[in-house]
C-alpha cells in the first residue's frame, strides 16, 4: 500500500508519530479489543479487524456524503 503525501500530512496533523493510513489505525483499535476478548484465532482475530475498520470507514464515508 503506498501512503500518499495527504494520508502523511493528516497522520502528522493528528500527532502520529508514525505514518498510518485511518484504515490501519481502525483495525489496530478494532484488533487491541478483539485480542482482550480472543474468542477466536489470532488469524481470525486480525481478519475481523481488518472488516470492522472497512465497516467504519464505509459509514463514515456514507455520513460524509449524507451531509454534503
């Protein structure tokens, strides 16, 4: 996945140390509450976390373009 110079300016705005796009840092949020719980695989686990932060970011996506 290549980072573009915007996704690194906004992670640099947001105080980010590091360069990650909103996807990765969803699914490392979705993945730290799914590990707490480990109900499944780890394997599972990051696939789950992965399909929630795509799930967050469609309906903000949807939320943004309802409001404009």
């Amino acid at each position: 996945m290549i980072i573009t110079k915007q996704q690194a300016i906004t992670a640099q705005v947001n105080g980010s140390k590091s360069v990650l796009t909103k996807r990765e840092q969803f699914a490392g949020m979705a993945m730290q509450a799914l590990i707490v719980k480990m109900d499944e695989s780890l394997i599972l686990t990051c696939i789950t976390a992965v399909k929630s932060a795509d799930a967050l970011l469609e309906a903000l996506e949807e939320s943004k373009e309802s409001k404009d």
